[in-house]
C-alpha cells in the first residue's frame, strides 16, 4: 500500500517514479512516462537492471543497485537514502540531466521490501544556474569597467599631482582604497571562477565562531590596527553560510577601522545566549548619534557624522545576511567605552536552517525587529 502512495504522489508531481523489488532485485515498476523523458520504455531499464551491461545506454542510472541492497543487508545503513545526478543518454542520442533521489523501505522487521525513487529533469534547474552564471559576469563586467577608470584616474592624479597638499593627497588614498575594496568584492563574489566553484560543488553550511573571530582580528592587523577577543561558551560549530557572515563581521570590523582612535584596541568578542550565540565589534570612538539609531542599517543610509566616501550600503548588506540566517543584528552607545555593534544567530546544531524571522524584510528599515538598531557605514 505505502508502495502504491509514493507512486501516485510522485507521478502526481510529474516526476518519472520507479520501483525495484528487494527480494528478488528485479525493477517492478517505472512511469510509462520515462518514454517521454528518455526515449526508453520500461522494458530497457528491466533488461539493463538484470544484466548489468556495461556499455548499455541506461548502465549510468542504473549502476550499483544491486551493490547497494547488498550493503544495507549487511548492516550499511548510510546508503538508504541518496541523490545523484547523472547526465543519461537520451534515446535519439542527446543527454538529459537528471537528479535520481531514491530511499529502501523497510518492512516491520526492518528488512529492505522496495526500492523507491524518482527521475527529475535537471534541465531547468542547470538553465538557471547558467543564467545566474552569465548575471554574475555580467555585473562583473558592468562594475569592473567604471572601477577600472577611476582607478586608473586616480593614480594618474597621485602621479602627477606633485604640488598638491596632504588633505587632497589623503582623498586620493581614500578613493583608491574604496576602488580596492570593491574590485576585491568583485572578484570574491561574482568572478567566473567563483561562480564555477558554487555550481560544482557543495558549498560549506558550518562554521566555527571560534574562527570567525580570529578572521576578523586578522583583518584589523593587516589594516595595521590592533585587536582584542574575547570569548566564553561558543559552540564548535554552527549552521550557517561562512562567507556570509565573513561579510558581515567585515563591514562592521571595517566600521571600526574608520572610527576608532589610533592606539586603541578593536574588542572582538563571542559569548553563548540562552538560544544562540552573539558576536560582538566594539571600539572607541565617538559612538553613533542618536538621532541616527533607527535607521542607520536601512539602505543607502549613513550617519550624520559619516566620514570619507560612502554608499551606505555596508551596514545595509550585514543586516541583511544576519536575517537571512535568522539573527538580528543592533548598536549601542556604551559609555567611556565607544559604540558596540552586535550580531545575534540562533545556534542550530541540529539539522534544519532557520531562516529570516516571519514578517522581516531587509528591505524595511523600520521597526521590523525590537533588536533592530543602528550603525554609519
């Protein structure tokens, strides 16, 4: 009966279901529809299934079951469940890519009964990632040239610019290091290479805090500033995606960089909380003006005492990565100590990412988030 539901549901969605019988290791059932996706009938997948031919057109999708109900009755219970992708031959000699997910159903006694899976065309799934792939060169390209030319203006003016005096000489400085940063978040984010990498492989979704931290005292000694960790009760490892929150420790240690008196250390600190863990950048400066607090993470904005060049979109960009991992992210003015920015995540050990809180919008810079606060960048 359970045989007969995952089969209805599954060709209900219009997937391609298919059925091997573990007692006998014979392919009982597949969709009739597998004709239309492949150009094979079900006859094929039976004959190649108990023949095992290698140079079949079907041995790619159906190599290693047999192997596969061996491993289970011999106790191996981490093949139960799998996904793979092939690239299958199509009968009129054409490649389809497919994404096979298949689970054993076991009987009462635990013993394997059925084999169960589903064939999904990937064809639309690899259009998109190549669609993404060509955006991301695309606003690669878009941003790179504009970037080159004022990067190329700008030593031009270092250059030539002998008699200028020192306070120009330092926009210079600021305007080539701003060109600097996004040429590197270029390359970080959205070069061919890195985009090849997130589309062939499994991206990591752990991170220690414990590193984070570090990463971000290593940035505030190779800006040639001093740091400080503190940190107590940190989990190993928490669920998340580690070059997201790269971004936003680094937007805020950059915020610190900007703010704080020379001579003065940068306070990078962790703790754990009831329900998750908070990373913290503080450091000595003036702190952010009130009247700023409530909308200094919203998009495009900046602090009435912003200085140097600026988009506003640093502080915009790390709210946003904290909500999507669940967290919130605020500032406070400490006194005789400077402003204190902190991030919250909730500590998922288990499996399941949580995602934005309901009814959030990074888009909003509001009121969204009783933790909400605010910062300059």
């Amino acid at each position: 009966m359970l045989v007969e539901q995952f089969r209805a549901i599954a060709e209900l969605r219009g997937d391609v279901a298919w059925i091997v019988d573990c007692a006998s290791g014979a392919l009982s059932y597949i969709s009739p529809s597998v004709r239309d996706l492949l150009g094979y009938e079900a006859a094929d997948f039976i004959k190649q299934l108990s023949s095992q031919q290698a140079a079949s057109p079907l041995a790619a999708l159906c190599a290693g079951l047999p192997d596969r109900l061996a491993r289970f009755n011999g106790g191996d219970q981490s093949r139960r469940t799998l996904l793979r992708h092939v690239d299958q031959l199509h009968a009129d000699g054409g490649t389809v890519p497919l994404e096979v997910r298949s689970t054993l159903l076991t009987d009462a006694s635990g013993k394997p009964c059925a084999l169960v899976g589903v064939l999904i065309d990937a064809s639309g799934e690899r259009a998109r990632a190549e669609e993404k792939r060509r955006f991301a060169s695309m606003l690669n390209h878009e941003f790179r040239t504009p970037l080159s030319t004022i990067d190329g203006a700008i030593q031009r003016l270092e250059a030539t610019a002998t008699h200028a005096d020192e306070p120009t000489r330092q926009r210079y400085r600021k305007i080539q290091a701003a060109v600097d940063r996004l040429i590197g978040m270029l390359d970080e984010y959205l070069s061919p290479d890195r985009m090849d990498e997130i589309g062939s492989a499994r991206q990591p979704d752990t991170i220690a805090p414990a590193l984070l931290l570090q990463e971000a005292a290593a940035q505030v000694s190779a800006a040639g500033g001093s740091a400080r960790i503190e940190s107590s009760g940190l989990p190993p490892l928490i669920r998340a995606q580690p070059n997201a929150l790269r971004l936003a420790l680094k937007v805020l240690v950059d915020n610190a960089l900007q703010y704080s008196p020379p001579g003065h250390a940068i306070i990078l600190a962790g703790h754990a909380t009831a329900d998750g863990i908070e990373l913290s950048v503080r450091n000595h400066g003036q702190g952010v003006p009130p009247a700023d607090m409530a909308m200094i993470f919203g998009k495009g904005c900046r602090g009435s005492n912003a200085v140097g060049a600026g988009s506003g979109l640093g502080l915009y960009m790390a709210r946003s990565v904290v909500e999507v991992h669940g967290g919130t992210i605020d500032v406070q003015n400490v006194p005789m100590s400077g402003p204190v920015f902190k991030i919250w995540l909730p500590a998922q050990r288990a499996a399941g990412k949580r995602v934005a809180p309901e009814g959030s919008s990074s888009d909003n810079s509001g009121n969204q988030h009783t933790r909400e606060g605010t910062a300059r960048k």
